[in-house]
C-alpha cells in the first residue's frame, strides 16, 4: 500500500518534472545558437578526448602489458643463463621466444616453459621458420 502511493508520487513528480523541463527548454535558444553551441560543444570534447583518451588510458594498458612481459622475459633469460638456446651465444642481443605463439595462446603469453631464449639471430631465423610451416 504505502509503495503503491510512493511509486506514483515518484512517477507524477517525473513526468511533470519532465514534461515541464522540456516545454520549458524547447525553444528558448534559435537554430543558429544551437548551431553555434554544438560546434563549440563537439571542439571541446575533441580537444579533451584527444588528449585523455588518445594519451593515458593506452598507455597504461601499453606499460601495464610491456612491464609483464619484461618480467617474464627476464625470467626466460635467468633460467637460460643468458645463453641462446640455438647457438649457444651468451648474453648480448638475447631475446625471449614464445614456443607456442602467444597469438594462438594467450593463456601461455606469460609462462616461463613457453618461453626460450634465442639471440637476435636465431630468434629471426626461429620465428621465420614457424611462420612458414612449409618451409624446411
Ligand atoms: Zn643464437
């Protein structure tokens, strides 16, 4: 009973308040200041979106990822002994291969035993391989 009587009171007092906002609004402004508000509305938002959205919330995600993937990386390389894992090179250009392509698995991307630690050289000559199956 007392919620019947809230809910209309809640849906009176919407409607009116609406209906009263719109009626009121409607044709205080003229199309050419409508135009002119939207304009100047639309450059504000682009300046600011540019900004906001095209520089922090990337970026985050960017730093975020590459932070996990050094730390995985670098785990690779300890465990490896900084040594290349083809050619037995140790330390200098050294970089961290996914075993399975981290594409194809991203529940992998950051498991140590799918990583391998390749130089520069064999990690070009590795992933070339595994990108044209056929070729031997
Ligand atoms: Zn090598």
């Amino acid at each position: 009973m007392q919620e019947q009587i809230l809910k209309s009171k809640y849906d009176n007092g919407l409607k009116t308040h609406s209906w009263s906002w719109n009626r009121g609004k409607k044709n205080i402004y003229s199309k050419e200041t409508l135009k002119k508000m939207s304009k100047s509305a639309s450059k504000r938002i682009g300046e600011k979106g540019s900004n906001w959205r095209g520089g922090k919330t990337p970026e985050l995600i960017l730093l975020r990822a590459s932070a996990k993937y050094k730390v995985w990386r670098n785990m690779v390389f300890l465990r490896d002994d900084f040594t290349c894992q083809d050619c037995g090179v140790v330390g200098g250009n050294l970089e961290a291969h996914h075993i399975k392509p981290f594409a194809l698995f991203p529940e992998l991307r950051f498991r140590i035993d799918n990583g391998i630690t390749y130089c520069i050289k064999c990690h070009a000559k590795n992933d070339l391989r595994r990108r044209i199956p056929n070729d031997s």
